[in-house]
C-alpha cells in the first residue's frame, strides 16, 4: 500500500484540513499519514480560534514520518506563519520527499486572508518551486501573480504566470466564478488544458480544495500522471458536492464516502 503524507491544519468540524484530507486518502485506497502544524476551532458557520503547532513539534511529526513512513506523495494546506511554511520545505528538500501537491490556503470563503504577506511570499520563493502541481483558486491566483483574475481568459494568464515560480504544474480552481459550469485551468510545460463541470447549486462547498488537493496527491502516489489524477480528483470532488449530507447550518462538508477512480485513463 502506498503512503501519502497532508501536512495542514486540523478542522474540528471534520470538513476540510486534515480530516478532509485522510477521509480522501482513504478513499483512494492510500494509507494517510499526517503533520499538523495548526489547530482550528471551526464549525460550518466559520473558524473561532487557530493556534499554531510549536515548530518543535512540527519538527518532531516531519522527522518521525521521514525515519519509518517515508510518502510517495505528499500535500500541503494551511501552513499558518512563514516560519512553518520555512520548515516544511526545508524538510520537503532534505528528505527528497514528492511529487508534491501544493494548495496555497490564503484566503477564507469570506474573503479574509488566512497568512501574512510574508508568509504569501515564502511559499512563492521556497514551497512552489518544489511543487509538481500547485492549485490555486482564483483568489490566490491574483495573490500569488498580483493579477487580475476575473475569468477563464486570466486564469489562463495567472496559471502559465505561475509556472515561472518554479512548480511543474498549475491548476487555477475556477468555483469562485459564476456561471452554470466550473472551469478549472491546468496549465503544464506542454500547454494548457480546461476541465469542465456542471454548476451545482449548494451551500456545502467546505473543504472543496483541500479535498481536491488530497485527492490528486493520493493519484500521484499509486503512480498515475499529473493529468490522471487531476482528472479522478475532480471527478471525486464533484459527486461529493453533488451528495452531500447537508450537515450543519453553515457551509457543510462535502460526502467524503463517494467512490473514487483510482485506476488511469
């Protein structure tokens, strides 16, 4: 059985972070291994308190993972401060650890930015460059590119923007758009490619990326191609907004229980 490894935020509601990211892992038929480097209070109406994991700690949680459970394939969520998201490339490169699904988490469904900017620079210099895909909504898109993104067409621009960063790929998550269909831009050396869904009308999107992310990590450990696994995670991600449970008065969690292809096509 392969290992793959989320190194993120803890969700006490259970709908994104890293339970999202293990219920996904299981999934796939990968074994879930995890680093936390914060702890969130959060429900599906929002998030009350985040304290950061001390570095030792996460430090401690990285080393114990490299001596006995190596991954292969990994993911980064929320990494709180610039000093964690430091630390974990730092680990990222003296381990060889990947490929390495970077999701970039800046910035809240209300809008709020979830890192300072400094923070938003590190991952730009030290985590993308390390990155074999990397999946940004439009949101961190424009943070990461000081673009506008506002539609397909920009998106297109940020994600190949983005590749000059460093990471092998770009998947530039259009949810935030409007519209009766989703878009999602892949952008790779090769060229660029869009993955099309229906629209589906629901207040439980919580835990959407973080899921995704997860999901493509699990596909690249059982040694699909970036494009394989992009494909199965989106498809996951879709039947599980589209059967979601409608847990609480919020945005709810996503139906991690949904079959996932794990085979290539």
């Amino acid at each position: 059985m392969k290992i793959a490894l989320t190194v993120a935020g803890s969700d006490s509601g259970g709908g994104a972070g890293i339970q999202a990211d293990l219920k996904t892992f299981q999934q796939f038929g990968v074994f879930g291994t995890s680093v936390i480097v914060a702890l969130t209070a959060q429900n599906t109406l929002g998030v009350r308190a985040v304290e950061t994991v001390a570095e030792w700690m996460i430090g401690a949680q990285l080393t114990a993972l490299a001596e006995d459970l190596p991954p292969a394939a990994l993911k980064t969520g929320m990494l709180a401060e610039a000093a964690v998201v430091r630390q974990v490339a730092r680990a990222i490169r003296e381990n060889g650890w990947g490929p390495l699904v970077t999701d970039p988490v800046m910035v809240a469904t209300s809008g709020a930015r979830l890192l300072t900017t400094e923070a938003e620079d590190v991952i730009r210099e030290d985590l993308l460059p390390l990155a074999a895909l990397v999946t940004p909504n439009i949101d961190e898109a424009a943070i990461l590119t000081g673009r506008v993104v506002h539609d397909v067409t920009t998106m297109e621009r940020a994600a190949v923007t983005m590749l000059r960063f460093g990471p092998g790929a770009v998947l530039v998550k259009g949810g935030h758009l409007t519209g009766e269909s989703v878009t999602d831009v892949l952008a790779t050396p090769a060229g660029v490619r869009h993955f099309n869904h229906s629209r589906i009308q629901t207040t439980s999107t919580h835990g959407t990326g973080c899921t995704l992310s997860a999901a493509i990590a699990a596909g690249l450990a059982l040694g699909h191609s970036l494009e394989d696994s992009v494909t199965n995670a989106l498809d996951f991600v879709h039947r599980a907004i589209a059967s979601a449970p409608n847990l609480g008065a919020g945005h709810g969690p996503l139906n991690h229980t949904v079959s996932a292809a794990t085979g290539a096509r």
